[in-house]
C-alpha cells in the first residue's frame, strides 16, 4: 500500500480506492511565531512530517495512507501579541473538524487522524470537541493522540516533558531535520536557553507567552538543537500516531 498526497490524486483515483484499507490524516498546525530563528509554520511542518512518517508505517501495514492538506490556522492565543500570528476562535476549529470528517465519511471513510503538533490549550481543547462530538453514525471516526498527555507525552524528549519546549531543542530539531533551509542557524546558534515552563506557566493562569516568560516567544535550548535529534523525533511521533490508528480500527 501506499502514502498518497489526497489533494494530488483525481477524483476517479480515490473512488477505485479500498475504503476498508484506508486512512485519512490531517497535519495540524498553526501560523503564530517560534522565536527569532524559526518560521511561523514550524507547527504544521512538525504536523506534516508526523503525519508522513505515521503514512509510511500504515503502509507498511497494508493500509492506504492519505495525506489531506494541512490545517494552518486555529487558536494561538498564546502568541497573539507577536506579529504574524494568526488565531481562530475554537469552535470555528471543532466545526470544520467535524464537518470535515462526515464529508470524508459520505466518501465511505472510516477514520481521520489527526496529527497534531499545535499545543495551545485553546486548540486542544478544540480538538477534543471535536473528537467528542464525532459519531461513527455521523461521521468519520475522529482519531486525535494528545502528546502531551499520558501514555504518549513520556516517549517524547526530556525538554518536550519539562514544559520549556516552544522553539526550543525539541522543535528547533524537529525543522532542522524537516526543513533545514528555514531555520535562521546563527540566530538559533546564538540563543541562550530560556528555561521557563509553558506547562507550568498554563496551570498558573498565564495566557500569553509574555507572561510566561517568553519575551521572544521561545522556550528551551534552540542552541541544542541537532538535525538527528529532530529525525528520531519525527519517527516517535508517527509510531504515535499509528498506534492510536491502529488501535481504532481494531483487530
């Protein structure tokens, strides 16, 4: 079976499709800053290579995996004080995945998957609206493994688990390995670590990276950051990602 780009294919190529041998994933990001040094589409390049890299191992399991053009706009409201972020309501987010998911289900889809590298507490709190408003009777089942959450968050990096992980080691890595042409290297080169939790700052009642600590709109150890670090990333996320698949299909 193959990894397809969905939006490539013609129409008459997806209906020829075996439906029962096919999953849809979704790269969800956003367009909000990540530090000096790396671009404002970091999370849906995060996205994209988690979804890519989840593709290649549902198709080595005998499934069709169907990449859909990303979702780049949602909730950011952490970094909406930093020029070039874009944030939506959440319930414009939930709608779009709900309905999104009863279109691919009109088209005999069983299950989206969301492979999501967005974390602002407002988006994840869209997507699990949206997961919990999905019905298998309405609708493609809505597939969403919250990597910040157990049993997931523990296979990610020590900095990813502290919390001080924005446009820091752990994602800075991510694009360096995806995407190395987009990162500002002597800028990132250059950064001291700003240790600071977001994790720790959200329970506290901040809501803006600001007052989190993060007057550049980064947090972690950019300088850390290694290409090899970001491919093991990428594969740890798609394993995530498959299992979560795997384990709403079923036997």
């Amino acid at each position: 079976m193959a990894v397809l780009d969905f939006a490539h294919l013609t129409w008459e190529e997806v209906r020829d499709l075996d439906r029962t041998k096919a999953v849809a994933i979704l790269p969800v990001g956003a367009v909000e800053a990540h530090g000096p040094h790396l671009p404002l589409a970091t999370d849906v390049i995060i996205a994209e290579s988690m979804a890519r890299a989840a593709g290649a191992r549902l198709a080595a399991r005998g499934y069709d995996a169907l990449l859909l053009p990303p979702l780049v706009y949602t909730p950011a409201e952490f970094a909406a004080g930093f020029p070039g972020t874009v944030s939506l309501r959440p319930a414009t987010v939930t709608a779009l995945l709900v309905d999104l998911a009863r279109s691919l289900a009109r088209h005999g889809f069983r299950v989206l998957a969301v492979a999501n590298a967005h974390l602002d507490p407002a988006h994840v709190a869209a997507l699990d609206a949206a997961v919990a408003q999905s019905r298998p009777e309405a609708g493609a089942r809505i597939v969403f493994p919250d990597v910040t959450r157990r049993p997931w968050a523990p296979r990610l990096t020590d900095e990813f688990q502290s919390g001080a992980c924005h446009a820091g080691q752990y994602e800075s890595s991510i694009v360096m390995a995806a995407r190395p042409e987009l990162v500002r290297e002597a800028i990132r080169r250059s950064l001291p670590a700003n240790p600071r939790s977001l994790s720790v700052a959200i329970r506290s009642g901040q809501t803006s990276f600001e007052a989190a600590g993060g007057p550049r709109a980064y947090f972690g150890a950019p300088a850390a950051a290694g290409a090899a670090e970001g491919a093991r990333t990428i594969e740890a996320l798609g394993a995530i990602l498959e299992e979560a698949v795997l384990a709403e299909l079923g036997p």
